[in-house]
C-alpha cells in the first residue's frame, strides 16, 4: 500500500536533518526484501551504494540495486559496475535490458542515430531503452533511491528527500543526495574508497549514453554535456518525470 502524501510529508520532517547513512538504513529498514537503488554508475550512485552495503551489513539483511543495459552506454560504465559488483557483493545488482523487438524496430525504421533528428525521438528512443526497462525494475517494489542532487539541474531543483512517485504506481522515491553539493560527494567517496566512474575524471559530471553524453567546458552546467543539443528545461530521459 503506497504511503499518503501526509505520510511522506512526516518521513521529510524527520529526516531533514538526518545523515545519509541514517536515512538509508531508515528507507532499507522499512521494506528491504521490496527497496531498490537506481545505478546510472555514477559518483553520486556508487556513494550510495556504499552507503546501502554497510546499512545492510548493519540491518543483517539483503539489499538490491539496479542497473538499466540501455546498449548504448560508454564502456567505462561496464568497468565500474564489474567493480562494484564486486566489491557490494552484499548488494544484488540486477540489470535490466530494453525489449529487444521494440530495440530492432526502432533501428529498423529510424536508424542508429535518431535521437538527434528531434526532442519527439530522443525521447522514443529514451523509453524504449530506459523508461519501459525502469517499469520492469521497480513492478515489485514499494521504495527505490536515486541519487539526484538539487543543483543539479533545473529540472531537479527542487526535488524532496522522500516523494510519492505517481509515475511508478505511488511507490516511495527517496534522494538521499538532495541536499549534497558535488564537493561533498567527491569527498565522501574519497574518505571511503568509493569506486569513481573514469569518465568523471575527464569532465564528464553526469554519466549516461555514450552518443548523448559529452564532457563540459569549465564553468558550464553539470548536466550541459547530456543531450547538448536540447533546451535544459526539456532534459530528463522520462525516469524522473514529476
Ligand atoms: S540517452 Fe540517448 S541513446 Fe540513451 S536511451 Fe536516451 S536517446 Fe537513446
């Protein structure tokens, strides 16, 4: 039974000021066989995946997370999940594929590359191999975590520790990040020996396909190299629509 609105109204009141360790072995504590993180195998996701591994060792349970195989992403991304499946052997990772009939009509009718072609068919393109396998990730589940930040993007905020997410049946979406700046990722993860994606490295700060993902420039904003060619107000592939 998804939580109210009131009720997660609460879960934000007492969390506000909670650590992200606190507030991850809350959320893991309330349903674990049922709570999922979301990894796109960037910095913000693997912090967190620390994070979900020693609250489960804590709770004595097991804990899942979730990848989405879109085919399209930079090999780095394939490094690091090896990695941290790895190194999270408490956590199941499970990955999820794109319906592989919807995947060769696509490519049948539009090409390889349709997604430049128009905002209508980058986000076709973002369904099929992202926003459907999503719905698969999360048909069982009450809770999943992402580790969006608010100064992200402007499309993200103003974005809630805990929100009822209505696009996937009501379920509880949790940002532990929310508040975090970038620095304080990168320092968390420096002083627990979390795994960094490589291409963070080379001035990529937002990771996801390798054809629709380019490095920024000094200055520009941390999701300028997603989509590059579209408005940054229309720049979210559907997984976190409001
Ligand atoms: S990010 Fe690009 S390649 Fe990946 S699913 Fe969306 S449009 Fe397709």
């Amino acid at each position: 039974m998804p939580l109210s609105i009131e009720e997660i109204s609460k879960l934000n009141d007492r969390h506000a000021s909670s650590s992200v360790e606190d507030l991850v072995a809350a959320v893991l504590g309330l349903d674990p066989g049922h709570t999922t993180l979301a990894l796109s195998l960037s910095v913000e996701d693997t912090v967190l995946l620390h994070v979900l591994s020693q609250a489960a060792k804590a709770l004595g349970v097991q804990a899942h997370a979730f990848a989405l195989d879109t085919g399209r992403l930079p090999e780095e991304t394939y490094q690091v999940l090896d990695e941290v499946r790895q190194k999270y052997s408490n956590v199941t990772i499970d990955i999820y594929f794109p319906d592989a009939a919807a995947v060769e009509k696509l490519v049948r009718m539009r090409g390889p590359y349709s997604f430049y072609e128009s905002i209508e068919n980058r986000k076709e393109c973002c369904h099929i191999r992202k926003v459907e396998p999503l719905k698969r990730a999360l048909a069982s589940k009450t809770a999943w975590m992402t580790g969006l930040r608010r100064e992200q993007s402007v499309t993200r905020a103003d974005i809630s520790l805990f929100e009822r997410d209505e696009t996937q049946g009501g379920i509880l979406k949790v940002s532990p990040l929310a508040a975090w700046s970038e620095s304080m990722v990168y320092d968390y993860a420096k002083a627990h020996n979390v795994p960094v994606h490589p291409l963070h490295r080379k001035g990529f700060p937002s990771i996801g396909c390798e054809p629709c993902t380019r490095a920024v420039q000094p200055g520009e904003d941390i999701r300028a190299g997603r989509w590059w060619w579209e408005n940054a107000d229309q720049k979210e592939c559907g997984l976190h629509a409001s």
